[in-house]
C-alpha cells in the first residue's frame, strides 16, 4: 500500500541532544513537509521540500535541521537549540498542489 | 499573514443529527481548500479537497462548500454516527512564487453520543 511511514512513534531527549525523526513516502510525490502540533493549537509548518536536494524555512523553523537527498526521504533533526520540543511531529508530502497525505506522526518528550 | 479560524472548537451532538463545520479565512488568494479528519494520537486524513475555481465537493455522507470572496468554507456531515467522532481540521493552500503551504486552523472536536 502506498503511504507515508514515520518512525519511531515515541522518542524521547536527552538535554543536549541532537534526535533525528524518519519519513519515508512511496507514494512518489515531490513535496514533503513537517509540522509541529502542540494541543489544542493547530498544525505549524516547521520545513518543506519541493524537489530533491532543496528546502524552505516553514514558520518556526529554528532550533530544527532537515535534508532531502532522496525522493522518499525526509528527516528531521531537532537539535538542541530548540528549547521547547515536546510535541507531535507530522511529516506529509502532496503532487503539486494536491491533497496532502500525512503520517501518523511522532511524539517527542524531554527526559 | 493568512488566519485561519474554525468555530466551535467543540461540539457534542445526538447520533442522526446533520451538522455543519465551519472554518473562515483572512486571505481570500488562495489555492485550495482541504479538509481533514484527526483521531486521537493519529496523523491526519484527507477527507475532501477543493480548488478554488469549485463551490463544493462531496463524499458520501460529507459535503464541503466553498466561498472564496467571504472566505468561508462548511463542512456538513449528514446524519451523524459515533465513529465520526474526531477532531476535524480545515487548511488553506497559499501560492507564494513556487512555494505551496498549507495553514491550518485550531479544529472542531466533534463528538456524537450514541
């Protein structure tokens, strides 16, 4: 079945930590994206790719690092510089401008 | 900046009743409309998308209406059911140059009572 996987479902840092969340998408679309959800607010834009080997600042891009070496593929490192992390991450990709598909996302905690 | 706002952020209804969903927007250049559906704990699912140039789009039990130049979008699901319990989010596309984003609005947490 054609989808997006995101991994692991939980993940929990460490101070200092640098952690690394993992999209793959087979479903062959060029964008991707990831977004932060904090409860009861909705879905912030963290960084989206349009194209292999490019990227874009979303609205609260600092603190969070990404690449995008592969089609499939789409990473995102939350570093230590963000100072507030506990969140549910979404990664999603779309053709164009076509309905976005999303993962069942990861949700991040601070040990 | 594009807002998007949905209102109620809450609502509770008996199962069988129709209901509306609606969801209002600052910008009016938009791209298109999606709407989404959240589980609790889950990702998002697509339940239907319309493009600017559209008034509406159906899915069985759902319908979703679009007004660009009030900027206003419904969503209506008829005749409820227990499993439609969720929270249901609504996301304008903005064109800016190549760049394609989505901004989302706070949701509606719908719960149908058996």
């Amino acid at each position: 079945d054609g989808g997006i996987t995101q991994s692991p479902k939980y993940l929990f840092r460490k101070e200092g930590q640098n952690v690394t969340l993992s999209c793959e998408q087979n479903l062959n679309h060029d964008a991707m994206y990831w977004y932060r959800q904090d409860p009861g607010q909705g879905l912030r834009l963290i960084y989206y790719s349009q194209i292999v080997n490019d990227f874009q600042k979303g609205d609260i891009a600092e603190g969070y690092s990404v690449s995008r070496e592969k089609k499939e593929s789409f990473p995102l490192t939350v570093t230590s510089a963000q100072k507030n992390p506990t969140a549910f991450y979404l990664c999603a990709s779309n053709q164009y401008t076509g309905a976005q598909h999303f993962g069942d996302g990861t949700r991040l905690s601070i040990l | 900046k594009q807002e998007v706002t949905q209102i109620p952020a809450a609502l509770s209804v008996p199962e069988g009743e129709n209901l509306v969903l609606n969801c209002s927007f600052t910008d009016s250049a938009i791209y298109n409309l999606q709407w989404f559906r959240q589980d609790p704990g889950k990702g998002l699912t697509s339940l239907l998308l319309i493009q600017s140039s559209q008034r509406e789009q159906t899915s069985g039990r759902l319908n979703a209406s679009l007004d660009k130049s009030s900027g206003r979008s419904t969503l209506y699901i008829a005749a409820s059911q227990p499993g439609d319990s969720a929270t249901y989010l609504c996301a304008v596309t903005l064109v800016t140059g190549s760049a394609r984003q989505l901004t989302f609005g706070s949701g509606t947490q719908l719960t149908v009572l058996p």
